[in-house]
C-alpha cells in the first residue's frame, strides 16, 4: 500500500510533465490540429492518459486521509 507522501511525490512528478505538455498544447495545439499526424495524436493520448493518472492518484490519496 502506498503511502500519502509517496503519492504526493508521484502527484509532483506528474504535475511537471502535464504543465511542460499543456504549455506545448497551448502554443502549438491549433497548428497541429490542422495537419494532424500519428506522432501528434499519441501526444495527446499521451498527455491524457497523465491527467487521468493524476486525478487517479489524488483521489487516491483523498481517500487515505
């Protein structure tokens, strides 16, 4: 079983790589929405896929406290 702190370490971490692949979002989403490639859409599924695991996590971690 995990504990609070280690969950809030994975939360931090995660936390870093979703702010890095919002900022790319942001600034070059529209762009590459228009001309769309497998590489771009993994990315997103990628960034998806972390957001979840966040919210996983967190609730996770509510539930402990």
């Amino acid at each position: 079983m995990q504990t609070i702190a280690t969950l809030t370490k994975q939360m931090q971490v995660l936390e870093r790589a979703i702010v890095r692949e919002q900022k790319y979002i942001a600034e070059f989403g529209a762009q590459n929405d228009t001309r769309t490639d497998p590489t771009w859409e993994q990315y997103k599924a990628d960034a998806a896929a972390r957001l979840q695991l966040w919210d996983s996590l967190k609730a996770q971690r509510d539930s402990m406290q």
